[in-house]
C-alpha cells in the first residue's frame, strides 16, 4: 500500500496481536509511522509551495525534521530486520546450551558425589587432598588424581 493511502495507526490491541504475531505487528506499526512521517512531509512541502512568505522557512524546516524522522525510523526498521533474527538464534543458541550443561550436569552428578565423598572418607582418615585424590583414582573412582583434586576443589563440603 502507497504511504499516502494510510489513514489510521495500526490497531495494537491484544486480539490484532494475537492474530497477526507480535513481530507483524511490530513491523505494521513500524511501517505506519513511518508513512505519517512521509504525509506529514509532503504536507508540509505543498503548504509551503502554496503560502511561500514569512512562513516558508518554518515550513521547511518542520518538512525536512519530518523528513529526518522518516530517515531515522528507515534506519531503526532495517537494523531491527537484519539483527533481530541474529539476536533470537542466538537467545535459542543460549537456550539449548544452557539445557545442554543442566543435562550434563545432572548426568555427572552420581559419579562427582563418589568421588567427593571417597576423597572426605580418606581425608578423614589423615590423608591429604593430593593423596586422597591419588587413591581415589588408583580404585577406579575418578577419572585422574588431577581431575579428583578438580572436582574436590570446586565441590568439597562447606563449599
């Protein structure tokens, strides 16, 4: 549709918003304003044709803030059309690998919660970290001394 057969801002009621989506919605209202601005402007400009005189100068330069207006809402629109879809890949991205660490995390629970407590059973006994981390692995509990001594750092009780 021509800007100039716009008449009315688009209805942003709840019910238009859930029939057309809230990214066409966005868009239409984005899109209508940007063609007042374009109206506004060409009004302005035939006054100022028509009437000239002392006024001229204020008529140009509301024509031309008009004009501006419609310039910087061009810019808003396509830079809101080339990043938004970046920007919502990437909040899913963020999403899934967010699930993904949860998962994994819960995944890894039962064998971490082994390796800390063989590693507080033998350091109740008297060993040290490094070697309660050593036995610990040498049993089969634990992937490493240094991955036991890791883990016991990060998840050791009181911590």
């Amino acid at each position: 549709m021509p800007y100039h057969e716009v008449t009315e801002p688009v209805c942003v009621c709840a019910n238009c918003a859930e029939f057309v989506g809230e990214e066409a919605l966005s868009q239409r209202t984005q899109l209508g304003g940007m063609a007042f601005d374009l109206q506004e402007r060409d009004y302005l400009l035939e006054h100022a044709k028509l009437h000239g005189g002392e006024e001229l100068e204020e008529l140009v330069q509301r024509a031309f803030d008009a004009g501006f207006s419609f310039a910087r809402n061009v810019g808003e629109y396509q830079a809101k059309r080339s990043v938004e879809p970046a920007a919502l890949k990437a909040h899913s991205i963020l999403a899934a690998a967010s699930a993904g660490g949860l998962a994994r995390a819960a995944s890894t629970k039962a064998h971490r919660e082994a390796v800390i407590n063989e590693m507080a059973r033998l350091i109740d006994e008297g060993k040290s970290a490094s070697s309660a981390a050593l036995i610990a692995a040498n049993r089969g509990i634990g992937k490493s001394q240094a991955a036991n001594q890791k883990a016991w750092q990060r998840h050791k009780p009181g911590t």
